[in-house]
C-alpha cells in the first residue's frame, strides 16, 4: 500500500550517511544514482522521503568530502525529512560538474524538509513505499514540519580561462534568467551573487560583464585594481543625488544621456568606494535592492560594468557600448584605454623618462579633460606630468614640440600600430598619457606632443 499526502503518492529511498544528513539540511544539493528517475510535470509528486540506511560511508569516500559538519545529528535506519527533485541528467552531459556531481545520473534536488523527529524503521533498494504503520506519523511529520521548507538553488559561479558563469543545475544561465532572478521576490540568486563577491580576494576591482543576450549564457570577469584600492569615499558623489532618503539604491541617466548608471543610496554604516568594499560593509538589504534595481535597467544589447576611477561612489554602467574594459571579451575594443592603463601600471618607469600628454584634436571638450584626470591617477605618485596648462592643476606653460611617435595606418595594421607606439614610447624613453578623440584612439597628423623643457 502507497503513502499518499493531499493525493499524492510518495515515496522513499534509501541513502548512505553522511550523505543522507548533508541532503536534509541543505549542504548536499545533487543524489547520484546508477539509474534515472522519472520527472513528473505536476511538482508534487517528484517529493521523496529520504532515508538514512543503518550503514556509513568509508573511510576513503568521507575523505573526498569537504568540511562535513561535526554539530549534526547523523541518525540511521529510520526516515530523517524529505527531498524535491528538480531535473534529472546525465553528469556527463552537464557543462559544469558541482562538486556533489558524481554520476552517472544525477539528481538535482532544489527543496529539502527536515523532519523535527525522525521516523525509525528499516530501508530497502530501490524507491520504495514506507510501510502503512508509519503512515500516520509520515502525516503528522510532514504537516508539523512542511512551513521548514529548505530552498536550494543549486547556483555556482565558475571560472574558465579568465571569465565567470553562473551555472545551475549543470546548466550555463542566461542573461534573460540572470535578469528574472535579480528582480523576483525570492532573492535567491541576488544572494549568490552577494556571496561570490565576498569570496574576491582583492581590496578592489572591476567587474565587467559581457555585451547582454537574452539568449546567451551570463558572463563577467574580475580585474584587480589597486589604484582603485587606494580612493576614498567621495560623499558629494553625483552632486548629491546619492542623498535619496529612505530609498535604497536609484538609476538615473549619465549626462551625456548615452549610459544609465545604478547607484546605492547613502547610509552612514557602508563603505561606498567600490563594488568589494560595499559587498562586505552595507545592509544585506540594501545590497539585494541595489542589484534588483540593476535588473530592472538591464536591456538587450547593453554592456554592464563598474570602474570607479572617476567618481569614487560604487556605481554599475549600463551603457550602449563597452567603455573603461578590459580585454575579457572579443567584441569590445576601446581604443587602447585598457591598453594604456596595463601599460601604466605593469611598466616600472625609470626616473629619467620624459613625461608628456599627446592630446588630440577634440581635446577641448569636457570628456577629455576628464581623461586626463583620470589617467594621471594612474600614474606614480611622483611622477612629474606637464602639458596643456589650461587643463592642469598647476598651470604650466603651453610649449609645443613635434615629437612623432608613430604614424601608423591604424586599418592596415590595427592593434599591431598601438604594439609599434609602446615600442617607440620605450625606444626613446617616454612615458605617455594619452587623450582620445570620440571616435578612439588615431595617430594620425591632428596629434600634438607637448613637452616642457
């Protein structure tokens, strides 16, 4: 006779401690089994009762276990909660095996409930049916303890040559199921993502996401930046739009219009600087509504960064095209910025280096001279930098000095033009800050060199 619960018939199968407890409360995520398990479409009926059989894994397999917890109880012989299976699949298939993933068939278990007190009686192979004696108290258990639903989402964030995917379930998730689960109700993801970026072991960096297709699997990467380590909080960041009262976080327009920014809101107990020192210092909820509200701004097609060497108040850009990037990913190229700064920072400058600015024709305009800025950041501290003295704190003269680096045919030879300047850059001992145009970087005969003897 079959156990039924509100029509539906459940089963019990019999798993070896300490995988069995591991499963209960919600550390272990997949069952391996030898055989496949049929998924039903209606949820329900995919319950199982989870037995502890009266035996224990050896001493080999226990060793291959990580952390077991020693503050559980790991009871046998008797039924201990129950589990919900979500999919079924081969280990093989899957593009990511977890650390629980053994194979052959694994079965992804996404909602455990741990029974207050455990029911004793003796396990079988197979799926079985409990006996009818226990019925009574499988009903009493399951109605006492069903509110003690444990979710589990089964969301691993892993690295592969430089660039991070979520996967669930062995599954890479796409961009259209990152964003769902960064603005439903259940937070499930937003908290993984929360904790991943706690695990970071660098005092800052940037995070940089791939160009988003709904279809596509979610990807970023992490650069460390020990530049960006060295900023300070600026609390008059955004001219004070940051001050929003009792919201959480906000998304306004950049003042080009051209890039939507999401901001957290000011609150006295967090560290705003960056993306790593506000994941260990704010609010979790405040962190949960900051990348909800990131969700909510995410369209197709947009690149989704954080930088922060301009304005040193977390902010995440969702813009039209890739801007402040690494070289993580193919598509995006912007004209030798990042090239720049790798330069700057992994080049050891000898003191006797000539500093200069090669600033371009559109120099004039505002995003340039915010360039400037933000390159001379990126330099040594006392490394002395002369140019255009209108766009310079210390106001030094205008002095012009043909100087040809290098006069490439950036069509023909593409990146290989920005290899040659580097080249040239060292050959005559120059360290170099350079100011793009709004079409990137080009050499061409519009550059000037200015230098101060």
């Amino acid at each position: 006779m079959s156990f039924e619960f509100n029509g539906h018939e459940i089963k019990a199968i019999t798993i070896k401690q300490p995988y069995a407890s591991l499963i209960i409360n919600g550390i272990q995520n997949v069952e391996n089994r030898s055989w496949r398990k049929k998924i039903h479409k209606d949820a329900c009926k995919n319950w199982l009762f989870v037995h502890a059989s009266s035996k224990y894994a050896s001493k080999k397999e226990i060793k291959k276990i990580d952390n077991i917890p020693d503050n559980f109880d790991y009871p046998s012989s008797c039924i201990i909660g129950m589990m919900h299976i979500n999919c079924v699949g081969k280990v093989s298939d899957a593009v990511h095996k977890c650390s629980w993933a053994k194979g052959p068939n694994c079965w992804y278990i996404d909602a455990v409930i741990k029974f207050k007190t455990p029911i004793p009686t003796t396990g079988k192979l197979g799926q079985w049916d409990p006996d009818p004696s226990l019925h009574d108290q499988l009903t009493d258990q399951i109605t006492d303890s069903m509110y003690s639903i444990i979710p589990l989402d089964n969301i691993e964030f892993v690295k592969k040559e430089d660039i991070y995917y979520a996967v669930q379930r062995g599954k890479y998730m796409t961009w259209e199921s990152i964003i769902r689960s960064l603005i439903e109700k259940t937070d499930t993801f937003t908290y993984k993502l929360i904790q991943f970026l706690l695990s970071i072991d660098y005092n800052a960096y940037f995070w940089e996401c791939d160009q988003v297709d709904m279809k596509k699997p979610f990807r970023f990467a992490i650069f460390n930046s020990k530049t960006l380590a060295e900023r300070k909080q600026e609390d008059n960041a955004f001219k004070g739009v940051i001050n929003c009262g009792n919201r959480l976080a906000i998304a306004f327009p950049s003042l080009s219009k051209d890039v939507h920014l999401v901001v957290p809101c000011y609150k006295s107990v967090a560290d705003y600087t960056s993306l790593a020192t506000f994941s260990r210092t704010a609010p979790i909820k405040q962190q949960v509504a900051f990348w909800k509200k990131v969700g909510q701004n995410i369209k197709e097609g947009d690149w989704v960064s954080t930088s922060g060497l301009g304005v040193a108040w977390l902010h995440v850009r969702i813009a039209s095209r890739p801007k402040y990037y690494h070289d993580a990913f193919e598509k995006k190229k912007n004209g030798g910025r990042r090239k720049i700064e790798e330069y700057i920072e992994n080049f050891n400058f000898p003191k006797d280096f000539v500093n200069i600015i090669i600033i371009g024709k559109n120099w004039k305009q505002k995003e340039q001279k915010d360039l400037i800025t933000y390159y001379l950041e990126l330099l040594p501290k006392d490394t002395k930098v002369v140019g255009m003295g209108k766009m310079l704190e210390d106001k030094v003269a205008e002095i012009s000095l043909e100087f040809d680096l290098y006069k490439a045919d950036w069509k023909r030879d593409g990146r290989f033009a920005k290899q040659k300047m580097f080249d040239k850059m060292i050959e005559n001992r120059v360290d170099l800050i350079t100011v793009f145009g709004k079409d990137d970087i080009k050499l061409t005969s519009d550059i000037q060199v200015l230098q101060v003897n």
